[in-house]
C-alpha cells in the first residue's frame, strides 16, 4: 500500500514529512519529489526501501530517518542529493560491512550516525573504526568518541540570532530596572529636602514659643502684673 495521501502535493515548502509504515514502491515513496525544496526533515521508518538511490534532491535536508528498512548499500547518492546532511538514522537496516558507509565520507557535513540493530556494530572495534573511516562524524549511535551522550540542546537549538535576541531584552530590561533606580533615588532625594524644610518649621515655631515665653516673663515689669503679684504673696 502507498500512502501517497499523506503527502501534500500542494505544499512542497513543507520543512517535515513522516510517512512512517508506509510501502514503498520500487524503492521510492510515491509522491515524494524534487519539489520539496525547502524539506529539512524526512522521516521514512518502516516503508520497505532496500535502497536510498531513487531518493529525490533535496539540498535543505538535515535529518534523515530511515531505520528499520532493508537497506544494506547503495548510499553513494546521499552527498550529492542532500549535501547538508547532519543526522543519518540506518538503525535496523541490512548493514554489514564498514565498507557499506564509506560512501558517507562525501557528508561533509554529517555530524551523527545511527547504526544500532545492525550487524556491522558486532565487529571488532566498531566505534574506534567508524571514526576513523568518517572523521566528520560527532556522534555514533548517540555517543561521540569520549563516550559523551548527545545532548538535547544539539536537537532544540534554535536558528542562529537568537541568542542575541535574548541578549537585547536582557539589556533592555536591565535598563529598565537602573531608570527605576534612578527614579527612586532621586524621589529620596526630594523626601530628604522636604524633611530638612520641615525641620526648618520645627525650629522656627520653637523659637517663636520661646520669644513669647521671654514676652511672658516681662509681665513682671508691668505694673498690673506686678500689683496681681503683690497679691498673691500676701495672701
């Protein structure tokens, strides 16, 4: 059965396609072409192929899965319809001999290899042999050669400038916050001025408190005050 419906004709811009379990025909995928040229993922698990040679050009892909098929050679044409390859998965695949790859040397810009359930990962020294027939390679079978995992962020980094995006709202932000710091010093700034005026006023009115007090105390020189006085202390 052909899943050729699961391929949109009309959308060749499309950047993913899967057509897991679908039969092949003859070694291709029925509807998938040249005209995908801005395809940057193809995922074609379990479809039958025993072969890569009647896969379409397709210069922006990156990632390629094809594990689980019967494919066992016939690699040669990789390099020159997809060119920027980076990830090739050929686990569960009929591949036997180290011989069987070399043709991947021409990946320039290959940088993982899947090979598990394949019968070559049974010889001798196979990862030291892999590496040393495609020394573009980072990692085989998910592990580069100091037995360091791939990690995630080699699947989720995002298009170049982003970071630098990020960057820039950082700095805006941080911007941001010093005017904020600015604003608030300066607003202390004024609240310790008021205070400093207020201050000024307590002073004032002590003083006046005071002169009315002196005031007070020269009733005595005044002759009522001075006969109310009299008063008072011969009672």
């Amino acid at each position: 059965m052909v899943c050729e419906s699961r391929i949109h004709r009309e959308e060749p811009e499309v950047a993913e396609l899967v057509v897991d379990n679908c039969r092949s025909g003859d070694g291709e995928v029925e509807g998938l072409t040249d005209e995908y040229t801005e395809l940057e993922i193809l995922s074609m698990v379990n479809v039958g192929l025993s072969s890569l040679s009647k896969l379409p050009s397709l210069p922006k892909l990156r990632k390629l899965e094809v594990s689980d098929n019967t494919i066992s050679g016939g690699l040669d044409s990789l390099a020159e319809k997809c060119p920027n390859l980076s990830y090739l998965n050929l686990s569960g695949n009929k591949i036997k001999e180290l011989s069987s790859i070399q043709a991947l040397q021409n990946l320039k810009n290959l940088k993982s290899l899947d090979l598990y359930s394949c019968e070559v990962t049974a010889l001798d020294d196979y990862r030291e042999s892999v590496f040393e027939l495609l020394p573009q390679l980072t990692y085989l079978d998910g592990y580069d050669q100091q037995d360091n995992e791939v990690p995630d962020s080699e699947d989720e980094a995002g298009p170049p400038g982003d970071d630098d995006d990020e960057d820039e709202e950082e700095d805006d932000e941080e911007g941001s916050e010093g005017e904020d710091d600015e604003v608030g010093l300066s607003y202390l700034m004024k609240e310790g001025i008021q205070d400093e005026e207020d201050d000024g006023d307590y002073v004032e009115e002590e003083e006046e408190d005071e002169e009315e007090e002196e005031d007070g105390g020269l009733c005595f020189t005044d002759s009522s005050c001075q006969q109310e006085t009299e008063k008072h202390l011969s009672q």
